[in-house]
C-alpha cells in the first residue's frame, strides 16, 4: 500500500462513531446494516472490517476480502470470526476486552442480587396487583460460596467485588492463575467438579470455542447443590440451554440469569419460565463501555498501522 493511498475500513455493525479515532489517512464507510451479500460483494475494496457480534466474517468473507489486512471486534467475543482463516490469510484481528471489564462485572453482580432477592418475580406481581410480601423471602450474598468459572480479567474483577460483599470464592480455570493473583482476590482454586458441587452462585468467564460449547451441560447441572444459581454473561453456547431448561422446569436449582444465548436474538421456551433472568446481551452495555472500546480499538488500528508503515 501506498503512503500516500487511503487506509479504506468498512464498518459493518452499529458503533459510537464519535469514539472510533481514526487518523486523515483512514476512510471510513459506515454501513451498520450491510447484509451478507453486500458484504461479500465489498470486502474485497476494505483494508480494515469493524464488526460487532451481528456480522459473521467466515473464510468465504476472508477470500473475498484479497486486500484486508485487519479485522477489529470492540469488546470481548471473537465467535463470530473465523480466526483459523485469518491467520492463514495474514489478518490481523484485534478487540477491545480490557474496555468492558467494569461494565460486565457489574452486571453479573446485579444478576445475582436480583436472582438472590426474585427482583422481577417481585416486580412482576406486584405490577399485576399481588402484594407477596410474604411469599417473597431472599437470601443475602455475604457468606455465600461464589463459584468462577474462568479468570481472566472479568472473572478476577467479579472476584474483587464479590470478596467485598463477604462472599467466600472459588475458582476454576484450564490456565494456571498465579498464587498472587488468587491470595490478593481471596479466591481458592478448586476443580472444576467441585465448583459445580459446592458453589451457591455459579458465574462462567470462558470464551466459546470447541472444547468449551456445551461446557455446562446435564451432567454438570445435576452436580449443582439444590436450590443454587448459575449466571453466564460470557458466550451462550457455553451452555446447554436444553439441559438448562430441564433442570429449570424440574425446580431443583434455584434458578439461572443469562445475557447471552445460544442463538441471538433469543427465543422460545427458555424465555418464558419463571425462574429465569433474562437480559438482551447486554452486558457491556453501558455509555462507559461502549466508548471505551471504541477508544482501544481505534488505538489498536493506529498503532497496527503506524507499525507496518514503519517497517517499510
């Protein structure tokens, strides 16, 4: 690539504009909407695809995409993208995680105090005008055992709020985690059968690859003490929502809270049972989030950029 020759990048999810900071050098079309075959159809003129979780860049949309060298995702997910291809094909793929690490945190946090406190039954019906006031006994947080599934920087930040609540932590993770990290977090590592067996709360921090689809499944779900909650804010196919469903309906958890699912938007029977949270993906959903992912990944861009123009 020319100097002088503008960087093009296609936009092809909806993003805060007004924080993607982008140097002169940069054109930029922003087509929040484009289907898959304008997409196929237009990679091919692009240096830089933007994406969110709504557009799936497949090996097809790699091939077509001759002259891509950078495929950025604000925030956390990669699942949408075929990262085997793009390695093969010399695409750079950047996100943003650090950004959402707050926001996330806080919402597994408000996931287990409404699940721990039955916050939208209690709404609901007294919306419908029954006043349950009896009916509708909590459980407090402190004391209770937290299980983490997962380490990483959401997970140790779940950790580091949770520990200021009183609540007694547990972690799993497939990569060791350094003695420092967990006796600073006051977190102990158990093994992941455990932290089904002895955990009240359950949240899962893991990215969805092959190994980790359907991770939480019949047999994990069945290793969970009566009357605990499992939270997934992570990647929905993480877990097996048909088994979810059945353990559900059978009432021996206390209940579960998901952000995310196994195809988005949901749908179905998962959406209508009682003891169930429900939220739309949106966990990184916050005016502070959303800026500051763009702001990494705008940096990120630059600096990939300002690298390769320096080795030429």
């Amino acid at each position: 690539m020319s100097r002088l020759e503008p960087i093009k990048v296609l936009v092809c999810d909806p993003v805060e504009l007004d924080h993607l900071k982008l140097g002169a050098r940069f054109a930029l079309d922003y087509r929040p909407r484009i289907s898959r075959e304008e997409l196929l159809a237009a990679v091919g003129g692009y240096d830089v695809l933007i994406v969110r979780g709504r557009t799936q860049v497949d090996r097809t949309v790699l091939e077509r995409g001759t002259r891509l060298k950078v495929i950025a995702r604000p925030g956390t997910g990669l699942d949408n993208l075929d990262l085997e291809a793009a390695t093969q094909r010399g695409v750079a793929v950047l996100n943003s995680p650090e950004a959402l690490i707050e926001a996330v945190a806080e919402h597994v946090v408000l996931l287990m105090l409404a699940l721990s406190r039955r916050l939208t039954l209690a709404d609901g019906e007294l919306r419908a005008g029954r006043w349950l006031k009896d009916g509708l006994v909590g459980v407090e947080l402190k004391g209770k055992s937290l299980g983490i599934l997962g380490l990483g920087r959401i997970g140790r930040r779940v950790a580091e709020v949770a520990g200021v609540l009183g609540m007694s932590i547990k972690g799993y993770d497939a990569i060791e985690i350094p003695g420092e990290v967990t006796r600073k977090l006051g977190i102990r590592m158990v093994s992941m059968d455990e932290l089904f067996s002895s955990s009240i709360f359950i949240t899962l921090h893991v990215p969805l690859t092959k190994e980790t689809r359907h991770l939480v499944d019949a047999e994990k779900l069945r290793k969970m003490m009566p009357g605990s909650y499992l939270i997934n804010t992570s990647r929905g196919g993480v877990i097996d929502e048909k088994a979810l469903i059945a353990s559900l309906k059978e009432g021996r958890l206390g209940g579960a809270a998901l952000d995310v699912f196994e195809t988005e938007p949901a749908s179905g029977e998962i959406l209508s049972l009682p003891n169930i949270i429900v939220t739309p993906h949106i966990g990184g959903q916050t005016v502070e989030a959303q800026a500051g992912a763009m702001d990494v990944i705008s940096g990120k861009i630059e600096a990939l950029f300002s690298e390769e123009v320096g080795r030429k």
